[in-house]
C-alpha cells in the first residue's frame, strides 16, 4: 500500500513522534509500506512523520546509489553524538518537491536504535549515511532541512515554499533520490 508524502506545511510534520513501544506486525505492516512508498517516490529515506504517522521510525535504503548498502529500518532512535568535523552537500525531500539546497552536517554521528526485529543496536556511521540518517532523525524531531538554511536562503524559498504548502507543487517521481 502506497502512502501519501505529506508535504511542506502540512502539521504532522512539525508534530512530536512517540516512541514505538511493541514492534508488532502493525510495525512491520508499517515499515513494508514505506519501503513501497519511497520507492514509487525515487528516495532513498523516509520518515514516519511524511506519511502521517507521528511515530519513532524511518527507513533508508542507499542501494540505489551504493551498491554495498542494504536497506535499513531505525525504530525509535537516538543519535547521541555528533561528531566536530562538518561538510555542505544538497540535499532534497520528498516532503519538500523541487526544492535542492546546501545543507551543513556532521560528518559523523553515533547512534542508538531498534531494529525490525527489536535487537537494540549502537553505531557510529559517516559520510553520506551519517546525512542520510540525520535528515531523516530530523523528521522525527520537527525539523525540516530547509529549517538548516540561512534565513536569507530561507527567504528566498518562500514563494515556493507557500506554493507546496498549498498543494499547488506536488510529490513526483522525477526527484530522483531525495533524501
């Protein structure tokens, strides 16, 4: 089953997420369908909040750009450390169609986090996985990467932004791996 992405200035975005206490068959029901989500979306992440859901819980899969990578499943995770060292890459969102800009990130972060089958994990990842995973914990945290822009940027976004915050921009297929 097929998700609708929420988008730009819809409130479950910017709503708090709940820890996922039981990781049932409605967890894993969950998890199936954003996996199928993101993939008729072309991105490489998604996060509980984009499909409506104010849940602890985002998936990634960066196969598509790395071959060595498998899909990935974070249940209520944690990142408790972000490491000194910074680097600016574009980044992009399902929830926010069109929209590419430079983003300034840790490189590397430590986090904690539940698997599908509830084994409790402790990692530290960087590169381009760190992003990916900070963009997405972002979401469950009621930030947006535009809210990562100077507010200059910011400003010059903001017709567009109003324009997908009224429906008037959609979710398309077309941007190719969004984080």
């Amino acid at each position: 089953m097929l998700y609708e992405i929420q988008t730009y200035g819809k409130d479950i975005l910017r709503q708090k997420t709940e820890k996922i206490g039981n990781i049932d068959d409605s967890v894993r029901e969950i998890v199936s369908n954003m996996f199928e989500t993101m993939y008729a979306a072309e991105g490489i992440g998604l996060a509980a909040p984009q499909i409506g859901k104010s849940i602890r819980l985002f998936v990634i899969d960066l196969s598509p750009i790395d071959e060595s990578e498998k899909k990935r499943v974070f249940i209520n995770p944690e990142i408790y450390e972000y490491g000194k060292e910074t680097e600016d890459i574009e980044e992009g969102c399902l929830s926010i169609p069109t929209v590419r800009e430079i983003v300034t990130r840790p490189a590397r972060i430590k986090i904690r986090y539940q698997t599908l089958d509830g084994q409790h994990v402790d990692e530290e990842v960087d590169d381009f996985l760190s992003r990916v995973i900070q963009h997405e914990y972002d979401h469950l945290e009621r930030t947006l990467f535009v809210d990562h822009l100077s507010t200059l940027k910011r400003s010059l976004l903001k017709k567009t932004l109003n324009q997908i915050s009224r429906g008037e921009i959609e979710v398309e297929a077309s941007e190719n791996y969004e984080l």
